[in-house]
C-alpha cells in the first residue's frame, strides 16, 4: 500500500482483497500472464487493480475494493446462456453487474465492513452515476484500458475490423483525456494499431 492510502482497519481491507481473490482464484477459464496460466478472473482483478492505482494512486478504500470485485465470478454467468442476440447480450452485461455487486456485498458483510462502505462499492460496480462520479470514472478508464492492453488482440482476431473499429469508438467515448494519453503509450500489434488509427480518424 502507498502511504498515501491508509484503510480504516488494514486487516479487514487486506482480508477483503484475499476473497476477491479466492473467489476469483476458482475461475476455471485461463490466461496466460509471463507465460504462465492463471485464473481469467484473477488476472482481471489484478489487471483492473493496477491500472486504477496507476490513474489515480491516491484512490479510495471503496474504489479499490471495487476494482478487485467488479468482474468477481463472472464465469458462472456464461454469455451462452443467454439468446446469442444483441438484446441477449445487454440483458446479460445488466444481470452480469447485480450478480458482481450482490456477491462483492454478501464478502464485505461478512467481513464487517458498514452498510455504507458496501453500498458505495455496489455503485461502482453498477456504475451508478457514471459519467458524473469521478471514482467512476477512473473506474470506467481502467476497463478501458485493460480491454486496450489485454483484451483488444483476442477481440480482433475472431472480429470483423468494423465491429471492432466500433467497438473502439465506444471506448474512446467513454475515456477521460488521461486515459487517452496511456491508451497511446501502450504497445499494439500493427493491425491493433490501423485499427486504433481508423477508429480516431476524425469524420
């Protein structure tokens, strides 16, 4: 921990982060980090975690703990069970967020944090008032950017360029000027990066 943050109970927060994890440790999809496997979700949780310190390394208790739960175990939500539709698809992403806000409260809870503490992490991870809260928009940025950075070659690959071109328009959208600035220091294939450049392509 930076000494710029300092939990209320240091105990209690740590305990938090080590459920998110083993909850998120129990992911049965893999991905490769230093060219080992780890857990999906547990490399996202970390992943999200960093880039949100890294934006904003003064970052509160409660939008910490809700980087390292906002995707908590997503896999028992597969996307196939629901109509392979673009209502399906958004009907999925909605229930997908109660899923992660009801499980991150029910750990919080039982690790005795206030009602309050666990109802403001429950916004973030609902992005309740997004774009007027600033932790969430820091939040939103480090999503961004770990689809940029992680997400955005697996996507490509499988994906027509003008849906991915798309797909990168919404994000920019969505993207604080700071976000933007690290979005293009990170290091992208050629073809990630024609992408980028003909999705920023001014009309």
């Amino acid at each position: 921990m930076s000494p710029e943050f300092q939990p209320i109970d240091t105990a209690r927060f740590e305990a938090a982060l080590r459920r998110f994890d083993d909850e998120n440790f129990r992911d049965p999809n893999s991905e490769t980090v230093d060219g080992k496997p780890q857990p999906r979700e547990l490399a996202y949780a970390q992943w999200l975690t960093g880039w949100v310190l890294k934006l904003s390394p003064a970052a509160s208790e409660e939008l910490r703990l809700a980087a390292r739960c906002q995707h908590l175990c997503r896999w028992k939500i597969p996307r196939n069970s629901y109509p392979m539709t673009r209502p399906g698809y958004l009907k999925w992403r909605a229930d997908l967020k109660h899923f992660h806000a009801e499980r991150s409260g029910e750990i919080l809870r039982e690790l005795g944090y206030p009602d309050s503490v666990v109802a403001r992490v429950q916004e973030l991870n609902l992005k309740k008032n997004f774009p007027n809260d600033p932790e969430g928009r820091v939040l939103e940025d480090a999503l961004c950017l770990v689809f940029l950075e992680h997400q955005l070659g697996d996507l490509a690959a499988k994906t027509a360029d003008d849906k991915v071109i798309t797909a990168l328009q919404k994000s920019w959208k969505k993207m604080t000027p700071q976000a933007h600035e690290e979005a293009l220091k990170l290091n992208y294939t050629p073809r990630e990066k024609a992408l980028i450049e003909r999705a920023l392509k001014p009309v």
